[in-house]
C-alpha cells in the first residue's frame, strides 16, 4: 500500500511540475504574442476571484500559498 502511495505522490508531483512548466510558457507566450492562449486572462480572472471574496479570499491565498511553501 505505500508503494502504491509513493508512486502516486510520485506522480502528481512530476504532474505539478509539467503543468506550472506550461503555465510559465503560456505565460511567455501570451507576452510576446498577445495572449493567443487566454493564459494571462485566466489568470487575471483567478486573482479577481479572490479579490471579490474580501477577507475569505485573502485567508484562502494565504493558505495556498503557506501551503506552497511547506513542498
């Protein structure tokens, strides 16, 4: 059962990475190239999100971004 365990930690973590990978290129890409993707948008709607929480949003960023620390 941990071996199973492990290799899934093991996985989502590779798969973390290949996504945050893709966002910086998305990212990039939307710079140079006027956000053909919509990342830069996307993103830009997820921070609105948080904003219009009020406090319930800034204690929601401050815990993922604790969160992201602790990795």
């Amino acid at each position: 059962m941990k071996n199973a365990l492990d290799f899934v930690n093991k996985w989502l973590g590779e798969l973390t990475e290949l996504l945050k990978t893709l966002i910086v290129f998305g990212l990039i890409t939307g710079i140079l190239f006027d956000d053909y993707f919509g990342v830069i948008a996307g993103i830009g709607r997820v921070v609105g999100q948080f904003g219009d929480g009020g406090i319930a949003g800034l204690l929601a960023l401050i815990i993922i971004a604790l969160w992201y620390q602790k990795k």
